[in-house]
C-alpha cells in the first residue's frame, strides 16, 4: 500500500485493520464447529476463537459474528459441536472458512448424539449442550457444556498471522 493509498482510508479502518494484524500475532488452533439448523442441514464453519473456560465443570467458549450465515443455527440449537483440525487438514479449514453450499459433501462426517454432524478423522471433538450466548458486540460468545470428547491426536493445524503454520521440533 503507497502513502497515498494509506491516507485514503478512515481512520476507523485503518485502527481495526491493525487491531486486525496485532491480533494475529497470537497463535491459534484451527476448528470447525458444527450443529444442525432450523430444518435439520447440517451447518459448520471455521473457527479460531475456541478456549476452554473450565473444568469443573466442563466448559468451553467460542464466537460467532452476528452477520455469519449460520447464526441463527448456532445461536438457536441447543447443541454443538467442536473438532480440532490435523495439520493436514487446512482443505477443511478452507472448505468450512468459505460461503460454498455443499461443504458436508465434500467430506467425510457422520450424525453424532444430538443427531450433530461430526467430521471423521479430527485430533479431537467436543460436543457440547450451549449454555449461554454473551453479546460480545460484533459477535455473540457461545458457552457449552461438554457432554462428550475424544481425542485421537496428531499435529494440530495452526494459524498465525493470516496464515497456516507448522509446529516447531521438539
């Protein structure tokens, strides 16, 4: 971007923009969360705002932006699912990440308990009852329950500044 271009910009966009680029910094896991809308599709998108919240009990956040085409599936259902993606994965991080309609056949996934979609061969899952929905201003803050999780391991798949990263070493 020229000086020239920079100056054209508000400065509430260029303030976001490099909010955007020092958020990036930190270092993420890569998810897709998943559940079922009002008609019974599955719905599932990428996500990078998963954390755990406790253990006792068990319960996990992520956040979803209120304009998101599956807002409403996620904000209404009472279930959802969370899968932790390999390192080999990033086609479905991708895949989930975009607008496209089919995205369930384009993979592998079986209906789980609570008849939620579940992606085959994830390091991990979570399938979680929502508890809560926090306004969180541009998004809304999910809070579930696990009721269930299995782990099969692997390298995750990480993101870091605007891209896809491996693991160091040992």
């Amino acid at each position: 971007m020229t000086a020239d271009s920079n100056r054209a910009l508000s400065p509430a966009f260029s303030r976001s923009r490099a909010l955007r680029d020092t958020l990036g910094q930190f270092a993420t896991g890569v998810t897709v969360v998943t559940t079922r809308d009002a008609d019974g599709q599955p719905v599932g998108m990428t996500v990078n705002s998963f954390n755990s919240v406790s253990l006792e009990p068990p319960l996990v956040l992520w956040s979803i932006d209120k304009q998101a085409l599956g807002y409403n599936a996620f904000t209404a259902n009472d279930h959802f699912a969370v899968h932790v993606l390999k390192a080999d994965q990033q086609h479905i991080s991708n895949l989930f990440a975009g607008r496209g309609s089919d995205k369930f056949g384009q993979v592998h996934w079986h209906s789980g308990p609570a008849q939620l979609p579940l992606l085959d061969d994830c390091a991990a899952h979570f399938l979680c009852r929502r508890v809560q929905c926090i306004d969180g201003g541009d998004h809304t803050i999910l809070l579930g329950e696990v009721l269930e999780f299995t782990a099969s391991g692997g390298e995750p798949l990480v993101f870091h500044r605007g891209r896809y990263r491996a693991l160091a070493g040992d």
